[in-house]
C-alpha cells in the first residue's frame, strides 16, 4: 500500500517553520511532530505539544498535520484505534485534501475496514484525479473486496498517468 509521507512533509512543512524563531537551545515541538512522524519513531508526545500550539494560534492546517503525524505515530505503535482518530480529526478539518484521505484509507484498510477505505480512495480520486498514487493505493482497496477487475483498471490508470507524467 502506497502512503504519502514526502507529500505530509511537503504540503505541511509550512507547520514546521510557521512558529518563528526560536532560542538555539529550545525545541519545536511541531518539528519533532513531524520528525516522528518521518522516522521510526514510536513517541507521540511532541505532537500532543503541536496540537496545543496549533490550537493556541486557531490554525486549522496546523491542527490537522499534529493529527496526521500522530496518527501515523500511532498506526507504527500498533495503536490503530487511536490512530483512526487523529486520522478522522484531520480529515474533519481538511475534507478536500486527498493526502488525508489516503492517510486514513491506508489506516482502514490494515483494520480490514475495505469498504471505508475505498470511499476515501474513491474521494481522493475525485480531488485528485491525475495523480497516479492515488489509483494506485486503490488498488490494494479492490483487491481486499475482491474486486480484481477494477483493481487492473486502476493499476492501467495508473500506469497511465505516470507515463504521460514522465513524458511531459
């Protein structure tokens, strides 16, 4: 199942650089959010501390990126129940972003929710009709529900927007 960290990082990266500066020896809570997030690290904690600044400031996108991150945080711990939350608490807040419903589709699916997960494939979709990730995380979605036709049809989609991406 494809997930879109390098995406995370690059459309909420402006969270991370988005407090000014700050003392040398002080630390960023919503960066080591972030880093966490980004890494194999299991702790949540300097998310919890993103969620109250990005709370304190009103600032939905930052909100939603503490969530995201903690999410996939607590999805590596094996803490899938409480992952889905932080994974719907983003959602919630950015519904047009197809980055948050792959998160979260990627999430249902290791719960063997495949009906869930592919609504949210097929919103992604809709969003972001020409990004070949999406068609291609999908497939995964098909297939558990044992649908192998549109799991190939998703797959040529898929391979076909990446070529013509790769022709441009």
């Amino acid at each position: 199942m494809t997930r879109h960290p390098f995406a995370i990082v690059c459309v909420l990266a402006s969270v991370t650089f988005g407090h000014g500066a700050l003392r040398a020896e002080a630390r960023d809570p919503t960066a080591d959010c972030l880093a966490n997030a980004a890494t194999t690290s299991i702790d949540p904690y300097p998310c919890d501390l993103a969620l109250e600044i990005a709370r304190s400031n009103a600032d939905n996108w930052a909100i939603a990126a503490a969530h995201t991150n903690r999410g996939l945080i607590l999805e590596r711990a094996g803490r899938l129940n409480l992952a889905l939350q932080d994974q719907d608490a983003a959602v919630t807040l950015l519904q047009e972003n197809p980055t948050l419903l792959l998160n979260r589709a990627g999430l249902l699916l290791r719960m063997e929710r495949a009906v869930e997960a592919l609504k949210d494939y097929d919103r992604a979709a809709r969003l972001s009709p020409e990004d070949p990730g999406v068609f291609f995380s999908r497939t995964f979605a098909h297939r558990a529900l044992g649908d192998m036709a549109s799991a190939q049809t998703d797959v040529q989609r898929a391979r076909m927007l990446l070529a013509d991406r790769l022709s441009r």
